[in-house]
C-alpha cells in the first residue's frame, strides 16, 4: 500500500481503501465495513476527493469511534497555511477568513516551522540526543525526528498530540522504527501526558531532553499553560532544553485573536499572553542567544522580518541548568 493510502487507512478505519489501476487510469475505492454507514462506497481518481467524501462518515472500530466534523481544525488550518495537503473545506474557509484581514499567518506559520528546524539543530549540536514534541501537529517534512538526527544518528523522538486523525497520521508515517514513538496525551494533563511517554520506552527520563512546545501554549487557557510549562520546566533532567514559540497579545493587532476565536469557535481557547507572561514560562532557565525574540528573528540566517507587522509571534529556548530541582509525575 503505498504511503497515502496508508494514511488514509489509518484515519478512516471503518473503511477497505484501495486503489485499482485499470488500463489508462488509476481510481481509488473506499468501501465501508458497516452495511450502515453512509457512504458505504466511493470510487474517485482523486486521493483529496476520496478524502473529502470520507469525511462524514464514521470512522473507528471496536466500540471506538471518530466523526470528522464539519468544525474548523487546529492542525488542519496550520497544514493549509504551511501549503500542506491535510485540510477539508471547513478549515480552507475558516483559515482563508483569517488571511483575508491578516495574510502574515501564513508567513508566520512558516517561520514557527523553519524555527523548529534551527532550534533542533541547534540542541543537537549542544549534544542533545532524544526529543519530545507535544502538540505536534501532522507530519511536515523536515520533521524533529530527520533534523536532529542529520547531527545526532538514531536520536530518539515521541511525537505528542491529542487529535485522533494527527495521530492516525504520525502513526502511519513517523513510527519508522522503535526510537519513534508516537504518543495520545493532552498538555492540560501534563502529568498523565509525562506518564504515557516514559510508559512508552523511547525516551529515558533521566538523560538531557529537547522538549518542543511550538505553536501549540496559545491554544490553552492561561492557567492551563502556566501549569503545564511549570510541570515540563520541573520534571525535564538537568541539562535539558525547553523550547517554545507562541502567539502573543503584545504587538498583535486584537481583532486577529478575536478572528481566530471566532474561527475555532467553542473547540478550542485563543489565549493572547503578553510577552512579559510568556518570558516568565523562562524562570529558572537560562535563555540562549537571542533570548525571546520574534520567531523569525531566532538565530535566523537567511529568513526575514515579515513584510507587515499586525501580529507576533515570539519563540526562546531555555537550558536547565545542572543544578535545579526535578520533580517525577
């Protein structure tokens, strides 16, 4: 089965997916294992096309199911601004909506994903070895797991989300062998989350870790995120890193988080944090160079400042020094 097919199997496990090549052309079939669901058949040569007319339908088995609802997505929105193909309808509106007032989203989705690159190399080559990306959204090539281990072989990555179609996703192309582990936990339990990692056995707990919260702390309540980095900032072993980049209310224009609100509705909170409350996610930790800057501006090579300037979004690593207390959940 080839590699988009085999996503579309994991995401939709109530349907047999399979493609039949016939002389001139190739279509693609989706039939359903319950007589009742409707569609129960979908024949298409268009892989998104099949994608999209899968997705009323239940999917799930063994007592477990998933509706993929008409509702605008997180994860899909941010794989339409960064020109990825893992949106529906809903979410190109929704995410269009917001580039008709603020088109720097895009560009701005896109510098959080370049900083993710420069940050992990960056704990790589300070001897980092093993890594943990809560929130992680769909795959998107290059991905934690590739640039960490262009300088440090075989380093093993837990990708971390709570969206069941992310992790359908990440489980059929990211799990490639036994140091990739792929992870359900919410960050608004951080404890259990801590738990569902180390049960996992691919990181060790004990050993210097880049842990990565990017683009996903804005999407908390306050208290929701002020407990989680307090926990990650305690329970990540002396000489680990902590790196995270967010939205920020200072400098951004309050209609955007009014629109984005508006956009995810009652699923998720928009919480704009100014840059002295994200700063304080730091204490204890100490800031490498730049410090806590815009996320273009981090160690940024050849990116550039966006050409408009009505929203920010900031992005700093911190090291723990040897010496701070650790807690274990």
């Amino acid at each position: 089965m080839g590699e988009d097919l085999a996503v579309l199997q994991a995401e939709f496990p109530a349907f047999r997916i399979w493609q039949e090549q016939m002389p001139g052309r190739i279509r693609y079939v989706a039939r359903s294992r319950d007589e009742g669901v409707n569609p129960h058949t979908v024949i298409t040569a268009d892989i998104d096309e099949l994608r999209e007319a899968l997705q009323p339908a239940l999917a799930g088995g063994g007592g477990t199911a998933i509706r993929f609802s008409a509702e605008p997505n997180i994860a899909r929105m941010y794989s339409y601004w960064l020109s990825q193909k893992d949106h529906y309808l809903a979410d190109r509106a929704a995410a269009n909506k917001v580039l008709d007032q603020f088109p720097e989203v895009a560009e701005i989705a896109r510098a959080n994903r370049a900083f993710m690159t420069r940050a992990v190399r960056y704990l790589a080559e300070q001897g980092i070895t093993q890594f943990i990306d809560i929130g992680s959204g769909f795959p998107v090539h290059p991905n934690v797991h590739e640039t960490a281990r262009e300088v440090a072989p075989d380093a093993p990555v837990v990708y971390v989300d709570r969206d069941p179609v992310v992790l359908a996703h990440a489980r059929a192309l990211l799990a490639v062998d036994d140091k990739i582990g792929v992870v359900a936990g919410d960050l608004r339990n951080t404890a259990s989350l801590l738990t569902r990692i180390q049960l996992s056995g691919v990181i060790d707990s004990i050993v210097p870790t880049g842990v990565l919260l990017l683009s996903v702390l804005h999407f908390l309540t306050a208290t929701e995120a002020d407990a989680a980095v307090a926990t990650l900032r305690e329970w990540i072993a002396p000489g680990s890193y902590l790196v995270i980049s967010t939205g920020t209310s200072t400098g951004t224009d309050p209609e955007l988080i009014r629109l984005l609100q508006d956009a995810y509705g009652d699923t998720t909170p928009v919480t704009g944090r100014t840059e002295a409350q994200i700063a304080a996610w730091f204490d204890g930790l100490t800031l490498a160079d730049p410090g806590l800057v815009d996320v273009w501006a981090w160690r940024p090579g050849t990116w550039r400042r966006p050409a408009t300037a009505q929203a920010r979004f900031l992005a700093g690593v911190g090291y723990k020094d040897p010496d701070m207390p650790r807690w274990s959940p």
